[in-house]
C-alpha cells in the first residue's frame, strides 16, 4: 500500500486521479484537520495572521507562477494586477453596495483584462522587451492611474477604508482575523485547485510548449497568441483575487501597497520555491514569510543594544531576501519544490531507494 509498485491502474482515470492511494488520502486528509482545526484551534492571533501574510504571497505568486514557470513569459510588474483586483473590489462594495462574493468576481475579470491589455506585447516580443513591457503596467497602472485619480474616487483622497461590516459573504462578516483565515484557506484552495486542473488539460499543455519553443509549438499547431494571451488573463485573474483577498484583511486598500518592490518580491518567491511548479509557490511564500518573521526575534533583542538596527530593519529585511535568492541560485536551482520531490521519491521507494 505505501510503494509505487503496490499500486497498480486498470483506467486511465485511476492513472490521473489526485489521490492514488490510501496512505496519500490519508495524507491529505490530515494536512486539511491541520489547516482548518489544529491552527485555529491555537487561539494565537500571531500565528493565523502570519498564515494569513502566507496565502496572501501564494495567491500573489501563483499568477507570476503561471507566466514564467508554465509559459514562459517574463513579468515584473504583477503587483499592478493585484492592484486592480484590490481596487475594483473595493469600489464595487463601498460606492455600489455590490456583495464581497461578486466584488471578487468583478475583480478577478478587471484584473484579468488589464493584463491582458498589456499582454499584447508578448505576441511580437520577448524577453527583456517583455520584463520592460510589464514594468510600464506596473507604473502606469499604480504610480500614475490609481495614485493620480483612482484614489479620488469619492472624496476619500490617498486610500479607500472600509468600515466594520462592509466585507460579509451573505450572513458572515469577515470581522476577524480567524474567518479571514478561513477565506484564504478557501481561495487558496480553489485557485490552486483550479490552476492545477487547468495545466492537466489541453491549455497547460500548449503553455507549456510555448514555453519550451515557442517557435517549434506553432509549427505545431498551437496558436501561440491566443494562448499567451490567456496565460495573462488567468494570471490577472489570480492576482485581483490576491488584491481582493487582501482588502478583507487590512479593511482599506492604499497604492503604497502595491509597489514595485511587491512585484520583484513574488517573483523571488517562485525561484525560490521552485519554477514551474504549484508546490513551489506554496514552498516559497512559506520560506520567504517565516524567514522575515524569524528575523524580527533576531533583531528586537539586538536592537537593543544597536538601537539603529530596528530603524533599518527594512534594510536587513531587503538584504535578507536578496541574499536567500543569491544561495538558492547557487546551491538549489531548482527551488524547493524539487527537494520536496526527491524527499517523496526517497520515501516513496524505501528500501529500494537506490
């Protein structure tokens, strides 16, 4: 029952289940009491709010997963997508009065057209072209449309709050940290859900081809425009559900949230934890995040006796990271994600692991 070789398929459908066997149902079984019971169940605030910081950077770098690890497509300028999400959402329920569940939808298709809009490019370049191209959404998206008038809409100058009670999905009231937890545990779910559906089908495959050759995928057959520009709708979609997250838990939304440095950000994340894989996402918003949050027990205490050291905490957190991305290019390639595997492979194979 826990090898490879014990578990034999008579379908197709066996062959491409989620889940082979009982020791993996198993599995995952726990990982769900663990997400849904044992966390909140603690009562630790801290805890559910790093959790929360967690599967905000997941649904912030599953988008930029898609583009450079599934299709190819160089992008530093995500958080521009996130943005719009954020915003729409926002706008609809504060001005329109729309529900948290259809502002989410709105956002997810906002977000989506936006990026493809500046998607258009990659039809005809590649490359650094591409990255300058997803620079320019990002400032003219943030800096110039959203800071400049966006903003203004209604009177409410640099940022949109939301009162107590504006975020409900139908009777509940996302008013606390812990049903936030709980939102984010669902969105995670679904989108990764979803995305990975998504690349078992005929889509995936055809990114996937882009990604290898572009060149030889339209000798092929793929329509590599049309499938490059889906590739950037899905990963806009996921970055204003991202935004549209993230506003039910600060309750106001301001464009210092969306700076240029939160799109080189989520990029890291996915070198980190793996290119071109789920897992990785979720490997690396998890390393990125607790590394931060370790750091903070490292410099309160010395910040004493370098008081300096807490002012220039967000020095020694940049420098943190750059340095984490430095060792992993270095030393893991490959990102977490295929450590994780050769782990499972090695698990998986026992005794016979040579």
């Amino acid at each position: 029952m826990y090898t490879p070789a014990a578990v034999y398929h008579e379908r197709y459908r066996q062959d491409h289940a989620w889940w082979q066997s009982a020791f993996v149902r198993g599995k995952m079984v726990l990982m769900f009491l663990l997400l849904l019971v044992a966390i909140p169940a603690t009562g630790s605030l801290y805890l559910i709010s790093v959790a929360n910081v967690i599967g905000y950077t997941i649904l912030s770098a599953m988008g930029v997963q898609l583009l450079i690890g599934y299709c190819g497509q160089l992008t530093l300028g995500h958080a521009a997508f996130i943005a719009v999400g954020a915003y729409v959402s926002a706008i609809a329920m504060l001005q329109y009065g729309i529900g948290y569940p259809v502002s989410l939808l709105m956002a997810a298709v906002a977000a989506g057209l936006w990026s493809v809009l500046f998607g258009l490019p990659s039809a005809r370049v590649k490359g650094f072209y591409l990255i300058m191209t997803t620079m320019a959404a990002q400032f003219i998206t943030v800096d110039f449309l959203i800071t400049q008038y966006v903003s203004q809409i209604g009177g409410r100058g640099h940022y949109f709050s939301l009162p107590p009670g504006t975020i409900t999905i139908g009777p509940w009231v996302l008013d606390s940290d812990v049903k936030v937890y709980y939102l984010m545990v669902l969105l995670v779910s679904l989108c990764h859900l979803g995305m990975a559906n998504l690349l078992r089908t005929r889509v995936g495959r055809a990114w996937i081809a882009i990604r290898d050759n572009d060149v030889a995928a339209e000798a092929m057959g793929v329509n590599i425009v049309w499938y490059k520009l889906l590739a950037f709708f899905v990963a806009g979609a996921l970055g204003g559900v991202a935004g549209a997250f993230w506003i039910s838990s600060l309750f106001f939304v301001s464009p210092e949230h969306f700076q240029w440095g939160w799109s080189l950000w989520i990029v890291g994340v996915i070198l980190i934890g793996g290119v071109g894989s789920l897992h990785g996402t979720v490997f690396g918003a998890m390393f990125i995040t607790l590394l931060l949050e370790g750091l903070k027990f490292v410099v309160i205490p010395l910040s004493e006796v370098f008081p300096q050291l807490m002012e220039k905490f967000l020095n020694v957190k940049e420098a943190a990271f750059g340095l984490a991305i430095v060792l992993f290019l270095l030393y893991e390639p490959k990102g977490l994600a295929y450590r994780w595997e050769q782990m499972k492979h090695y698990f998986n194979l026992w005794p016979f692991s040579y």
